[in-house]
C-alpha cells in the first residue's frame, strides 16, 4: 500500500449475537468444507468497496457520508434485510449467505456506492449483491443442501472501515471502524 493511503469500504457492521449465531450455524453445518473460514469478529455487509484513499480524500469522503447519513430517505428509520441464501463467488472464491435486497437496504447501497463516482473512485463491481462472507479460498461450486441460518437483520448505523493487513503471514485482515454515522 502506498504510503498516506488506507484501504477503505462502507458497511453494516452486525450485532454481537447475530455474529455469534453464524458463527455456531457455521462451525455446525459446514465445517467439513475447505478453505479459509472468515474470523467472526470480520463479519458484515459491504455497501460500497472504496479501495485505496488518499489521505487528501479522508475529508471530503467524511462530508459525502454525512450526506448520505441526513438524507431524509432514512430519516429515523431502520435499514432490514433477512439471510436469504448460500452461495459462491467463483473468481474471489468466497462462500457467503446471501442477504434479501429490501428497499432500504438497496437504497443505502445506491447512495453509499455514488460516493465512488463523488470521489472520482473505481466501482469494482458492476451489480450490488449484498452478503456476509462466510469462508475464503472456497473452491467448490456443487450445492451445499443445508438450511440457512433464519435471522432478521437490523441497522440504524453504517460505517466507514478500514482494511488492515496482517505483519502475520496467513493471518487474515482486520476490519477496522474508522468513522459512523447515524441512518
């Protein structure tokens, strides 16, 4: 990374009890699988992948999630979502659960995802498809027949997260919270 940069995303940070119940529906059910299991404490819902910012941005990116954080779209309401599937992403060979794409969740993405183009910023993925990563370096694609994990999601904060490496070879990142904001 380059020096004065951090590597950036806008996310939905999930409760400690909806954490430790994938965990356990996790470690349960798909244990046997190969690959690298996602720390608990790393689990959450990107809204939008920011990449490397400057630090000349930092400011001007702040006052842009202000924005998105007073619009009267959430105006005293709550971003919900439910667990929906279990998937794969092939190329980033990532396990994950799907999450339902509800009207407010979908809309704070939309406004999350402008900030890139604000910040003249790459968006790296073309189609939003909102999930909580389960397991890395998953190389299988065959069904996995097992029922996911029935909870209801509920957000009234998002936030902007740093990405740290690990000094630790094979250690997975850190997922920091730089700056909230209120919905």
């Amino acid at each position: 990374m380059s020096q004065g940069q951090s590597r950036m995303f806008i996310g939905l940070e999930l409760d400690k009890t909806t954490k430790l119940a994938i965990n356990h529906w996790r470690e349960t059910h798909l244990s046997f699988l190969p690959g690298k299991p996602v720390p608990m404490e790393n689990y959450h819902i990107t809204l939008s992948f920011l990449g490397h910012i400057p630090a000349s941005k930092m400011e001007s990116l702040d006052l842009l999630l202000q924005k998105v954080s007073e619009s009267n779209e959430f105006s005293r309401s709550l971003v919900t979502a439910e667990i929906a599937e279990l998937g794969t992403f092939l190329k980033p060979q990532v396990l994950y659960l799907g999450v339902t794409k509800t009207d407010t969740l979908m809309t704070l993405a939309k406004r999350c995802r402008s900030v890139n183009n604000k910040l003249s910023l790459p968006q790296h993925h073309s189609e939003y498809r909102p999930h909580i990563s389960l397991c890395r370096k998953h190389l299988e694609n065959t069904p996995i027949d097992v029922q996911t994990p029935k909870l209801k999601l509920r957000f009234d904060q998002f936030h902007l997260f740093e990405s740290v490496s690990s000094s630790t070879f094979g250690k997975p990142p850190s997922y920091i919270k730089r700056l909230s904001y209120t919905l």
